[in-house]
C-alpha cells in the first residue's frame, strides 16, 4: 500500500470521526433545548467548539499510528521501499472501532504467511534462474570446449597427411636416386664389360696378327713338297692354290729345297 492510500484511507476515518462529533453536538442540542422547555424557548448561547481536537488527533495519533504499523508489520531492514511496497499491495491495514485487536492480528498474521511464500517463491525462481544460467553457461563452455577440440583434432590430422605427404616424398626421391644409381652401376658395368671386351677383341685381333704374321711364311722340313704344304695351310692342294704360292715366291715349279723359308699369301 502507498503512502497516498494511507492518507486516503485516514482521511475517510477523519471525516467518519467529524460526522460522528457532528451528530453528537446535534443530539446535545436537541437535548438542551428539550431541557429548556422546547423549541419555543430561546436557547441559550453556547460556544461552537471548533474541529481541532479531531486534526490534532488525526496528526498526533492516527498519523503516527499508521506509520508504525506499517513499520511494524511490513517493513524490513533488507527492503527497499518498492519492494515493501511490492509485498504489500494486497493488504489493507483497518483501524479496528470496535477494538477486536485478534481479527486483524490473525489478518496480519495471514498476510505475513502469504508475503513469506511469495518470498520463497520469489527465491525458488531465482534459484531455478541461477541455475538454468550455470547450465546454459556450463552448455556454452562444453560446445566450445569440443569445437576447440575437433579444431585441433583437424589441426593434428592435415599435420599427420603434410607429415605422410613429406616422407612419401622422401621416399619417392630415395627410390629415384636408388634406381638412378643402379641405372649408374649398371652403365658402368656394360661400361666395364664394353672394355673388356674391346680389349679381348683387341688381344684376338693381335693374337689373329701374330698367328697370321707366323702363318704367312713357312721353312720347308725334309719329306715336305708344295702339295703337302699347301694341304696343311689351306686345305687345298689344287693347283689354284699351288699357283698362288708359286706366283708370291717366284717359282717356277713346284720343287722346294729343305730349309727354304717360302711365303704363304
């Protein structure tokens, strides 16, 4: 309730307590002049009493009183004046005419109950406030946590392919240089054999030289004649092969002395 609401509320009992001193004046009134023999009879002056008594005690009482139960019933240290407010809205405080003080205690009593659940309700949303926002905080920090760890996941995996990619690399280059030293070896091999067999040819062709520098002359031995010796070196014994000796010796026939060297064409 606002302070505006107790002031309405004490100035209709004002006004109730006013109507209620007017009535009274009149009744003593009615009641002098009946004394007085009637309404023919000249009253007798009397001093008009004025309202003060009623605004000193709405000042000095009703004020006050009104303040101190709101004080007592609805004010706490921890609140701030909304929030009294807030938690007495729904309660109207009554000044009791009768003085049945139980009624508005158990009324009292009843509203502190209701302002006292309102409170925990308040509390209980709050914590179930708190506790939603350490959830959604705790969802945002595990949703960046695994993004963090799928990023370094896929930072760890194009490390381990660059990684593969380098030694398949190395290992392409290893292959090429293996077989471009064997492609080397084996140049030098055919290379080697290439030389050897130069000179082998070379040593046959020299060899063929000597045999045939040996075999183009010829010391005739005894029981030998140009038939024989033709024979043995040509396996011919025509007389082609006769003529051809005669004509590189100058021989006229075929008649050869022991000793005589005779060419071999």
């Amino acid at each position: 309730m606002s302070k505006e609401d107790y002031r309405d509320k004490i100035e209709e009992h004002r006004q109730s307590f006013e109507g209620e001193q007017e009535e009274q004046q009149n009744l003593s009134r009615v009641s002098r002049m009946n004394k007085n023999g009637g309404n023919n009879q000249k009253p007798k002056k009397t001093k008009r009493k004025t309202p003060l008594m009623t605004i000193l005690f709405v000042i000095f009482i009703l004020i006050p009183l009104s303040i101190l139960i709101y004080f007592l019933k609805f004010y706490e240290p921890g609140d701030t004046i909304e929030e009294a407010e807030k938690n007495s809205t729904d309660t109207i405080v009554e000044i009791d005419k009768s003085g049945n003080k139980a009624e508005v205690a158990d009324k009292n009593k009843e509203d502190d109950k209701a302002n006292k659940a309102n409170k925990e309700n308040e509390k209980d949303k709050a914590e179930k406030e708190d506790k939603a926002k350490d959830q959604s905080k705790k969802d945002a920090e595990k949703l960046a946590a695994e993004k963090k760890a799928a990023e370094e996941a896929k930072k760890a995996e194009e490390a381990k392919k660059a990684e593969e990619a380098r030694k398949a690399e190395e290992a392409r280059k290893a292959e090429q240089a293996r077989i471009a030293q064997a492609e080397a070896a084996r140049k030098a091999e055919e290379a080697k054999k290439a030389e050897q067999a130069r000179k082998a040819e070379e040593a046959r062709k020299a060899e063929q030289q000597k045999q045939t520098a040996k075999a183009s002359t010829h010391t005739v031995k005894a029981n030998e004649n140009l038939y024989r010796i033709a024979l043995n070196h040509y396996g011919d014994g025509s007389e082609a092969t006769l003529s051809k000796i005669r004509a590189a010796n100058g021989m006229s026939s075929n008649d050869v002395m022991v000793g005589q060297v005779i060419k071999l064409p």
